[in-house]
C-alpha cells in the first residue's frame, strides 16, 4: 500500500465546515432576493454533451472544458493509428462528454430541450459550480461556483430595471458598501465606431477602450493609433470616454454628440428607459454610474450590459451581465431573447471576509450542547436530546463521559452558543442548567422553559 502524501489536484480547494456556513449564508441570502423578483431554481448535469458545450466559447475556451473519457476500453474503439494523429485529433474518438463550462450554455440547451413545457417569460436561477482547465492561480480555479439570474422570453427593459433592484437588495441584505452598479450598452458602443468614422469595427474599439481603468487614456489611445485611428477620430472619442456629471446629464450630452446616429441614439434611448422603470419601483439609482466606456461581452451582449465593482478597487467586477437576443440560436431556436447576471461568489465572499460583515453566529448548526457525565445522567440527557430535537431545536449529547473542560473546549471550538448541564442534582429534581456561552450567565429551568428560551434565539 502506498504511503504516498495525500494533496488536491491543482485548481480545486476542500471548503471547512466554517467557510461553508459562510458560503452557505451568503447563497441563502442571494437565493431569497431571486426568489422575491419571481426566479424558479434550476439545476442541470455535472456534465454535457461534447456537441452541446464546444463552439461557443470560442478557440481558446474549446480549449479550457474539462473532457470526460467514454466508459470502458475506449482506446479499442478509436478509428486512427494513434502514432500518426495530435491529442487534439484523438479526444472526439475517446471522449462525447464534457464538464460544463458555464451555466448559460446548459441553460439555453434545457430552454430549448423543453421550450413546450416551459412558460415565457421564464425566469430561472442557478448556482453550480463549473470546471475550467486553466492555469490555476491566485484568485482563478479550476472549480469554482457561478450564481447566475436569467429571464428569457422578453425584451422589455423591465427586466434590466429588475436586475438593478436585485443587485441592490442583495448588497443591502449582507451589509456591503461602497459598490457601483456600472452600466452602458453595446448599441452605444456599435454606434461609437460608426461616429468614429470605424462602423462594423467595434470588437477592436472595445478591446482597447476596455483597458481604460488599467492603461489610461493615452493608452487606450496609443492602442488606437496602432490599428489605423486618426487624430481627429480620437479627439472625437475623447469627449466621449470622459464624461462627467449625472447619469442624466450623460445621456443628454451623448444625444447631442451622437446626433442622428441611430445605433447610439437607440442604447441612449435604453438607458432612459431603464432609469425610468427603477425610479417608479422606486429603487435606488445612486449605487447606478453609466459609463460609456463599459464594453464587455464582445460577440454575445446586444443591448444594456453591468458590471458591479467596488469603488476602492480592492477586487475586480463581483458581477457581470447583459442582454443577449440570440441565446438559443445555436440550438435551432431562433429569437429568444434574454437579460441575466451572473455573481461571483467568491468575490463576494472575499469582500464580506475582509471587511468582517458574516453574522458570527452563522459558522454552527448546534444551537445547545448537553454534557455527558456518565451512565446514571445519560438516560435523562437522551430523553431531553429527544424533546429539543422534536421542539426543532438543533441539540447534540457529547458522546462520551469526558472531563467538562473538555465538553466545554467542543462547544467554544464549535460556536456553539448554549450548553446544558445535566449533573446528578439535574436527574434528581427533573430539570437543567442552561448556561449561556457568550455572556457566562447559567439558570436552573424545565425542558419546557429551555425549549422556549432557545426558540426565541433563532
């Protein structure tokens, strides 16, 4: 037998019980808010058909699924003479399935699988981890969690104005500050190349401009230059990407600059109407910076796209999205559009661990503990173990009779807020000691009395 060390593959963490409670909060808190704005939970498999997942990620994403080896003596099946042909060449002859890479290309296969069953508008969460082959690193695994938000079916600008209130609800409900809600649209920026004498060129446009945070404008600009923009394209573009003021402000400035090109006009006329529906749901348009320079998305977003960052810089986006109105057309299933989000979890978690905003009571299932202090107690500790657990009471009997510095180091090391202690005098008269863990203080009460006291500390 091998006494080889045991280690994780690279890309992959083991969660403790501790960090999972976090997780599990968090989740819990997100899943709430999309259940309050009307999204129906959706699951899909571990793994998807090779056809399903392959050409819509582009080369370099092909590159990065998981494969999954066919079942058996695969190799006996494949029809090449295996010295004469690449990896690359081998993997559709022994391998028909892969890890999903995302939720969105699962998602729009279950829409089309089951678009007789399925009521438009449809509105579906998920939250599943996803698998990608990259070079691990700090921040980027091969396994990680996706939490996405989707509503496809529709093109009503309702659903954009939705998804602005859900991102707020949900830094609002675990206590996150300091973030911005980034918007623009990709109509804009189709409508900026155009303005900037570049039509149909827009991928290059925002590959560059994408960089402004990081590069600056000089930059952005040298880049520019570099693929055959003129000075005076530039000095048109400037004016643009520097804009200040109110949302409203921009967008009023944008309509005079744009004039009358239709695709800018258009995103612009978006924007507006977005802003319009919050502000009757009366939600909140403060946390919300439209930025003209926001291209993200290059070949899938088609109108109002988001990106939720914090303001101090201190981790890139914790949320992304946009409207696509193509989704299902690669499965045969023309014109269905859609607008969705996806949160990284994560990040999420990072920002909520470093600025100390978990609840602390969240990291323990055990609400009391019962000491065992031998055979004669154990009987009435059983009994009452069985009362609370029937009451709803999360309650667990040290297993052994062990010293009570002991059972009390387990209940510190695990959160858990209250123990009872049932001693010789405790079996005598019928009742318990129920001692606080927090502030010390102990009282003698009934099952009855405890089952209620604990209740009220849910």
């Amino acid at each position: 037998m091998s006494n080889q060390k045991p280690s994780l593959p690279k890309g992959t963490r083991d969660f403790a019980p501790k960090v999972v409670h976090k997780r599990n909060y968090l989740i819990k808190v997100i899943r709430n808010v999309f259940e309050k704005f009307g999204f129906q939970p959706l699951e899909t498999p571990t793994m998807e058909n090779l056809s399903v997942l392959t050409g819509k990620y582009g080369d370099e994403g092909d590159q990065l699924i998981f494969k999954v080896l066919n079942s058996g003596d695969y190799l006996s099946k494949a029809n090449s003479n295996l010295a004469e042909i690449t990896s690359h060449q081998l993997t559709p002859q022994i391998a028909d399935k892969g890890l999903r890479y995302d939720l969105t290309v699962p998602f729009a296969r279950f829409v089309v699988m089951n678009r007789n069953e399925i009521t438009f508008p449809f509105r579906r969460y998920q939250i599943q981890p996803v698998w990608r082959a990259d070079r691990p690193q700090k921040g980027r695994y091969r396994e990680f969690m996706q939490c996405d938000a989707d509503v496809v079916g529709t093109r009503s600008l309702l659903c954009e104005a939705e998804i602005i209130m859900m991102l707020n609800e949900i830094m609002s409900a675990l206590g996150i500050e300091g973030y911005e809600i980034v918007v623009n649209s990709r109509k804009i920026l189709t409508g900026m190349a155009t303005y900037l004498g570049h039509p149909g060129e827009e991928s290059a446009l925002c590959v560059a401009i994408d960089k402004l945070d990081k590069i600056g404008t000089d930059g952005v600009f040298k880049e520019l230059k570099e693929i055959g923009y003129k000075k005076l394209e530039l000095n048109k573009l400037e004016p643009i990407i520097e804009l200040t003021g109110s949302n409203k402000n921009k967008l009023a400035k944008l309509r005079e600059i744009f004039g009358t090109n239709a695709p800018a006009q258009a995103g612009l006329v978006e924007l507006e109407a977005m802003f319009s529906f919050v502000e009757n749901m009366k939600g909140i348009l403060e946390t919300v910076t439209f930025d003209p320079s926001l291209a993200r998305g290059l070949s899938y977003y088609t109108g109002i796209i988001f990106e939720v960052k914090m303001k101090d810089g201190s981790i890139g986006s914790i949320s992304g999205g946009g409207r696509y109105d193509n989704l299902t057309g690669v499965f045969g299933l023309p014109d269905v559009s859609g607008v969705g989000i996806s949160l990284g979890i994560d990040r999420v978690y990072d920002v909520m661990e470093t600025r100390n905003l978990f609840p602390e009571d969240i990291t323990s299932t055990t609400k009391v503990l019962i000491t065992n202090f031998g055979k004669n107690e154990e009987a009435y500790a059983l009994e009452q173990l069985n009362i609370l657990r029937s009451n709803g009471v999360a309650a667990e009997l040290y297993p052994d009779a062990a010293k009570l510095k002991k059972q009390m180091s387990y209940a510190n090391n695990l959160n858990i807020p209250f123990v009872i202690l049932i001693g010789s005098d405790e079996v005598a008269n019928k009742n318990l000691t129920l001692k606080n863990m927090n502030t010390g203080e102990q009282s003698t009460l009934s099952i009855s009395e405890v089952v209620k006291k604990l209740a009220q500390n849910k």
